[in-house]
C-alpha cells in the first residue's frame, strides 16, 4: 500500500492506493465526520462493488445510495439534480458525506454535488475506473457537461480522502483499461521522461493488469499531477500543461457526442495531434512523434480523427473549449520529451496541417 | 460616498455605498479585468436602470445581457441554466465578468453562474433592493432554491465590488422597501443595540426614503455583517446568528410556496417568534419583545404567522432546514437587545408555545 500526500494547505488530503481497501474500512471511517453518507455510483459498478464498500459504512445512522445511468451523456446537471433531490428526500444536513463510488464521471458528478449542496459537504473518492484512479484523484476538478461544452459548468472542490484500490481495475472493460493508459503516457509526455522510458518497457505488464505494475503507475501520475497542481491550484498558469491533447480530444467528443469515443480514446488521438502540431513547429523530430505513436498503439489507442470527421469541425469546436482566452487558441505543446509549453500563437494553417496529417477531412 | 471594505484575505472586496453610482463608470471599470461582460437582471429591473449601466460598459469587447423572470419562484437551478446558455452561445470565456443588476434573487443566481461557470468567474454585485444590499453584498453566499428547501444548492463566492446605489431605492415598491428594512432591524436586534435605537427613532426618515437615512442604514447593516462574516466566512460557527428569524421565516416561505410573502416579510414574522421564544425560555422580557414587535409594525411589516399555517406545518419545514444538524434544530434566539446567540436544546412544547403565540394554528 502507497499513501501519497496532496498539498494544498487546509484542503490537503491523502491518496490511498494499494488493493482490497474497498472492504476495509479503517481506511475510510477517519474522513467521515458527521453521521450520514450518501453513496453515489452507477449501474455498472453498483453490482460489483457497492455491497463491499456498504458492509464498511454499517456503523452510520443513515447510509443512502445512489446509483446514476453510467456513461458520459449523462454528466449534466440534470443528472446531478437528482442527487439533490435524494439528499433533501432523505434529510441529509451539512454535516453529510458524500462517497462517489466509480468512474471519472461519477466523480465529477459527486463531487459537484458535493461543493454545491448546502454550499458544500464533504466528499470522498473512491474511482474505480484507471482514468478516474490517475485523473481525477489529485486537481479537485469537479463538474458537468452542458450541450455547448464539456466541462463548462462546475467547481474547484477537494476530497477529503481519496481510495484508489487496484482490484477494481480486474473488471473493467479492455477499452476502458487502455482509456486510462492514454492519461498515464500523458504524464510521460508532459512532465516525466522517465516514466516514459518504463512504459515503453512496461506496457504489456499494465495490459496484463499487474496489480504492482498499475499501482506503481498510479502512485507516479498521481505525484506528477500533485506537484503541477500544488503550485497552481485554480489553474491560472502552468495547471494547464495537463491538458496536453485535451482540447483536441474535446473537439472529438463534442463533435461525435459525449460516450462514443471513451475520453481517454480522444485524448490519446489529440495527443498525437498536438505532437504532430509540435513536430511542425520545429520543437520536436520525427522520431519521438514516432515513439509517442508506437506507445499509444501498443495500449491500442486510436491515433487519428474519427473516420469522418473534418477540420473545421475541429476549429469550431476548439473554438468554444475553455483554453481560448480572448479570443486566442491556447494549446499545450511539446518542446521535448517530458517537457510541455502552452502556446497562444499557433498559426491556423499549421493547426489545421497538424489536423490533415492526423486524418482530419 | 462611503466606502468600506469586506476583508476576506485574497477573496476581499470593496463595497460602495452612494447615489448615482450606476451612470458614474469609474467605480466599476477597476474590478473588471477581461474584454467580456454579461449583466443578468430581471424584467423589472431592466427597463428602470440597465441602459444607464451599459452606457457606462461600451468599451468593452463584448457586453451581454440576460433579463430573467422576477421573482424567488423561478430562483433555480433551471433559470441558471439559462444563464449558462447564454454564456456559452455567446462564447464567454474564463476571464468574463457577471454583473448582477437586482435584488436578492439575481445576485444569487448570478453570483452562483458565477461560482460554476467554467469553474469560476469574476462577478458584481449591483444590488437595486434595499434587502440586497444590506444582506447580499456581504457574506459571498450564493445559490438557488430546492422544491425541498430554500438555499439548497450554491456556493460560498465573493463579488469582486458591490455597488449600493441609493437612486435605486426610489423606485422601490412600498412593500420591499419595508421587507428590506425587516433585515435592516435584524443588526439591531442581534448585535447592535445603539443602532436599535438609532432605528426607533428614525424609522419614518427611511420610510421616506431619504437618502441619507438609507446610506447610514445600508452602511451600519454591512459593517456589521462584515464583522460577523470576517470571523466566520464558511458559517461554521457564529455566522449563524445572522440567520435570526430565517428559520421560522423559510418555514413560512417554504409552505406558502416562495414569492407570496416576501423574504424580509417571513423574517419579520420569523424574528417575532424567535423573540418570543426566547421571553419563553426566559432569556427577554415582554417589554423587549414589545419594543420589537412595535418597531416591525412601525416599519408595516407582519408579526404573525400567516392565517391557515399550522405548528405542524412549522415542526416540519424546519426540521429540513439547513441549521438542523444531526437531527438537533439549531435555533438563533435573544439573550438580550444587541446579543444572539445560538441554540440546540429548545424544548419542543416551548417551540410549539411560542408558535401558537405568533398565530400559528
């Protein structure tokens, strides 16, 4: 078992990453202060793990449970309204915990909730999926969907405790395994050669799902991320590095509608865009667009855009993405492997070359 | 002018407390910091003071308008959504700014679009009731109403400056103005005796709405609020004093369905029974609780619940309230003129006692 600490002054808080922590409360109880839970997990994961984390919580006066239709479409405020409408059915109070049992959209989802109800109760994150386990557990990112963005509405909001429990990941689906892996080569690219050099080497043991081969994976995105997050907590500067791929694999999901191509798919495609997109800036060589490629196919990750679709549905969706700043296109960009810039001078016929040379239309 | 400052470390801000502030753009333009503006008002408001608000806004890039319905019934999440929409389609980025134009409602909801809007946007608070700006401006809390409770869903955001313009009360209907002056006596009554005795006696200048009366009350009410929120900004502890009378009053607001009495009106009502309730527990005399019941009445403000509404009705309204915490009702109550103080332990024949004083059936 790992325990990693994220710092962040009064609103720090630990990661747990180990296995079998889901059945063993004493990792949980010390982060619930008042007397009511409410569970809020999905359809999917409901059947294989909330009987577990249930048998933990009998000692509280009132444990509810809620259980969302699993998928990204359903990240809206429509969605999370009914979490409200349970917590106020069932009387919860401000001295609530909310506990969200699953993937980065139940997480997202649970901790909005969180920050809003009441004006905010606390919250705990147990992510079940390996995206929600290296993505969402460090950065206090919380929100939903709106039919103009993703991402758009929302809040900065911090877990109290976070449980990343590796037995989680035996069941989750093939796809959704290499969807993870597409964010943990991110923190390769972005930050730390070094874990880039041990992916290359180490794929096949993350495919495997090696439980000490995805913990140890795991616990290192997760300190990368803890270190770029700590010096920048409401992402007014260098946070923003973490969206390396990102806005073009938005564009994707916006454009193909949210759930068709998982997150971690798109962004493992808009990876090898902003790579390309690097490549023709000069920053980078053929070479290492070549080993990025290599890697994400390894974790069979799709590597261009969708079949059909065209670049300027690509800058019209880009367009409306949070990284435009009055007007400017700002994207993260590559200037050598493990270190990201953001730049807001890219000029559009190299963005849309970058598109073509990634099978944009 | 006045000017005082809420001081909330790095979230603290200037409010301005003065007449024609809305046609002077010199007290707004310092606190807007990107090229894009969005006012949300109501209809009410909109055609009384926005042209002479965005005369002032013309230099900027991008300057929208949302006009919402007026009144509390339609303070939820729906409507915000609707200012999300617009945000959105008109392609508002992260550094926009919110001006909120109106009374309580609007700045709630926008002051919450504000607090979600791609995880936080700057906003304003350009409060046009005298309730908004002796309650609202200070104190950062945001939100919309639940069909289960008042203020369930919002968030804890500072305005980045608050403009009170006394123009504004001028065209006030005679019904708010006195809803506004129920919170105005509340600062009296919690922890400001000389201010009590300021109100008794100058109660029929503010009636006439003098602008000087109204400046000094406006002042005195955010002084005070300041000094009790600078102590306590996340409401864990003293700042529920603030809530005198709104326990009761939510009750009321909730059972006659939001918008039929007004806030101001139901704190009235809600502040003669938590006086009563104190004289009950023996904390006041009957000659304090006539002193307060002939200050509201002066003001031409409700003293009494409303006719068909039970003890029942009561009990269970405010059993959902935000201030129950583990099952205990926390009650704000009067140890003396000036002096509130919370408490958990009242006795439910005497809460039903003081409730049937108060023309509850």
């Amino acid at each position: 078992m790992h325990c990693l600490n994220v710092e962040l002054g009064e609103r720090s808080y630990p990661i747990v990453i180990g296995s079998q922590l889901l059945g063993d409360p004493q990792h949980l109880l010390p982060y619930i202060r008042g007397k009511q839970v409410c569970v809020v997990t999905n359809e999917t994961v409901a059947p294989l793990y909330l009987e577990r984390l249930l048998e933990g919580l009998s000692g509280f006066d009132k444990v509810d449970t809620i259980a969302l239709p699993d998928g990204e479409a359903f990240k809206t405020l429509d969605t999370v309204n009914r979490i409200f409408d349970l917590l106020l059915e069932q009387r919860h109070n401000r001295s609530t915990t909310l506990v969200a049992l699953g993937g980065g959209v139940i997480g997202d989802m649970a901790g909005f909730a969180a920050a809003c109800y009441q004006r905010g109760v606390d919250f705990v994150q147990i992510p079940t999926t390996l995206l929600a386990q290296v993505d969402s557990s460090v950065g206090g990112k919380t929100g939903v969907n709106h039919p103009l963005g993703k991402n758009m509405i929302g809040a900065f909001y911090q877990p109290r405790v976070v449980l990343a429990d590796m037995n989680t990941l035996q069941t989750l689906p093939e796809r959704e395994l290499s969807a993870g892996i597409a964010e943990v080569i991110k923190y390769g690219l972005i930050c730390d050669a070094p874990f880039f050099d041990w992916l290359e080497s180490n794929m096949s043991r993350l495919l495997e799902r090696d439980p000490q081969a995805l913990a140890y994976a795991v616990d290192r995105c997760c300190r990368d991320k803890a270190a770029v997050v700590a010096e920048d907590e409401r992402e007014s500067g260098r946070r923003a590095i973490l969206n390396f791929g990102h806005t073009f694999g938005h564009a994707i999901e916006a454009v193909q509608g949210y759930g068709s191509w998982l997150h971690g798919e798109a962004v493992a495609a808009g990876m090898v865009m902003a790579a390309e997109l690097s490549r023709l800036r000069g920053s980078i060589d053929t070479e290492l667009v070549a080993r990025i490629r290599d890697l994400l196919s390894t974790a069979r990750l799709p590597l261009v855009a969708p079949d059909d679709m065209t670049v300027q549905q690509f800058l019209d969706a880009m367009a409306v993405d949070k990284k435009v700043m009055d007007g400017r296109l700002r994207l993260v960009l590559l200037r050598a492997l493990g270190d990201a810039q953001i730049v807001d001078d890219t000029p559009p016929e190299l963005l849309a070359e970058a598109l073509e040379n990634c099978g944009a239309v």
